[in-house]
C-alpha cells in the first residue's frame, strides 16, 4: 500500500534532522506514547523528539504498513545514536496530520 502522506512526511523529517516540518506533521494536541511515556501536544512532542529521535540523530525506515480501523500499524527500522532496531509505531491520522502515535 502507498504510505499515507503524514507518515511519509514524519520519516522523511526525521530522516533530513527537521524538527519544524517533523513538529508540523502532528495536530496541536496530538499524542505521543513511547513504551508508556505520554507526551501531550507540540511542545511535549519537542521534547521527546530531542531526547529520542531526531536529537540523536535517529533514521527510519518503513518496513511495512498495516493498516486497521482507522489506525496503521507501522514496523520500523531505526538507526542513530539512540534505539536501533525494529519497532511498530501506530499512527491515528486526521486528514494532513497525526493524532496520535503509539510506540511500542
């Protein structure tokens, strides 16, 4: 399946380092769990992004895409100076933007 475009939009600013287009991908209340911490809106979400993605200079790439009710199950590859490894984030989309993002 073709990726939906705020998913490719979230890889592809996290991959070029660019925290505005990356932040500019989420609503302004979106959701953001990392393996149960929870991170509530644009400035939390900037937060996590320095300390756990592209402040340490994280990469992605899509494994694959599944999507159900309303949600897509993404697997990733990542790379950095942080996790490396594979994972599966489920992204909940509003139109242009994420909702939320669960990583787990």
């Amino acid at each position: 399946m073709a990726t939906p475009e705020p998913i490719r939009r979230f890889v592809e600013a996290t991959n070029a380092g660019d925290t505005e287009a990356f932040l500019g991908t989420f609503t302004d209340d979106a959701l953001l769990s990392d393996w149960g911490r929870s991170f509530q809106g644009r400035e939390q979400i900037a937060r996590w992004n320095q300390s756990d993605n592209i402040g340490v200079k994280s990469h992605l790439r899509i494994v694959s895409i599944t999507p159900a009710d309303g949600t897509y199950r993404v697997r990733i590859a990542v790379t950095g100076d942080g996790f490396n490894g594979e994972g599966d984030m489920t992204f909940t989309l509003d139109d242009d933007r994420i909702v939320s993002l669960v990583i787990t």
